[in-house]
C-alpha cells in the first residue's frame, strides 16, 4: 500500500469532522459542508502530491476548501435560496450560550463570502493578517478591510446579544487610523 493512503485514511477517520466544521463555518449549512470536503480531498489526494504526514494533508484539504469555497460561482443564488436563516446542527447544545451561537452562525451566513472566509481564518483559526491574506491570495490591507466590514455587519446583527461593543482588535484599529488619517 502506498504512503498517502494511510494519511487519506487518518485523515479520514481522524480529521474529517473538524474539516466539516471549518467548511460549515465558511459555507452555512451542513451538506454544502460535507460537499466541500468530499470535494477537496478528492481533489487533494487525486494528484501525485507528496504528503507523508496527516497534519501536512489537512492543511492542504483546508487549503482546497477555502479556495473551493470562494471560487463557487452559485454561491450567493445559493445563499438567496436558504431563506429563513436556521442553522443546522446534529445535537442542540447543553449549555447556556446555545443562543448565542446560533446568532454568531446566522450572522456569518449574512456575509459575503470573502468576508466570511476572512472571519473564520482570523478570528476562528486564528491566524495572522498576514497568514489570512496569504491564504486567499489578497493583500493585507484587503483583509483588514473584509474583516473591518465583516464585523461591522456581526455587530449589527448580534447587538441584542451584548456584542455591540467594540474590541480592540488591531485589525480594526488600522483600518479606522487609516480613515481618519484621510
């Protein structure tokens, strides 16, 4: 058996429900979700590549659903097609923040889909400005400024949920200096 079907196993059996919840994060619903992934590791393990460890796979699978993601052509006939806004999930959650998460997901379907990718690698998987618009192909100051509109956007949906103040996000704070600058 060849090397990279152990990793596409591991990756499989180990990886795949945290793919899914980063695709769900990007995309909006959960079979839009699972589409982008079954897509992407067909795509990422259909090419002789050379990827001999599992953590190297994932990160190209995730790779190749961001870019799956905001190459679609459907997407916002998609979007307008889901109406009302539910957020699909397996198990409600037994905590106490159920609601709040609810509106965080809502809030982030409501975005364009660049902005929505810009708000799951900076703020959920937590990577750097530079990172973020290495990821998508953009520069920095796009990011800052997707990410600028993007949590604009949260804060008006989600004020009744106490997320209308504002953090001192150094994203943001480089996009306001530079406005008043202007």
């Amino acid at each position: 058996m060849r090397a990279w079907h152990g990793v596409l196993d591991t990756l499989v059996r180990e990886r795949r429900s945290r793919l899914v919840g980063y695709a769900y994060l990007l995309a909006g619903d959960r079979p839009t979700a699972e589409d982008l992934v079954h897509d992407a590791i067909i795509r990422t393990f259909s090419r002789a590549r050379r990827l001999d460890h599992v953590n190297e796979a994932e990160a190209y699978v995730r790779r190749t659903i961001l870019t799956q993601f905001l190459n679609r052509r459907d997407h916002a006939a998609m979007a307008r097609s889901k109406l009302p806004l539910l957020v699909e999930r397996d198990a409600p959650p037994a905590d106490e923040h159920a609601g709040e998460h609810d509106a965080v997901v809502v809030a982030l379907r409501r975005l364009p889909p660049r902005q929505r990718a810009c708000v799951v690698l900076r703020h959920v998987e937590g990577l750097t400005t530079a990172e973020t618009a290495d990821r998508m192909g953009v520069s920095e100051g796009a990011v800052k400024r997707y990410l600028h509109d993007a949590l604009a956007g949260m804060r008006e949906t989600l004020g009744g949920f106490g997320f209308g103040d504002r953090g001192d996000d150094e994203d943001l704070t480089a996009v306001e200096t530079r406005r008043r600058a202007r």
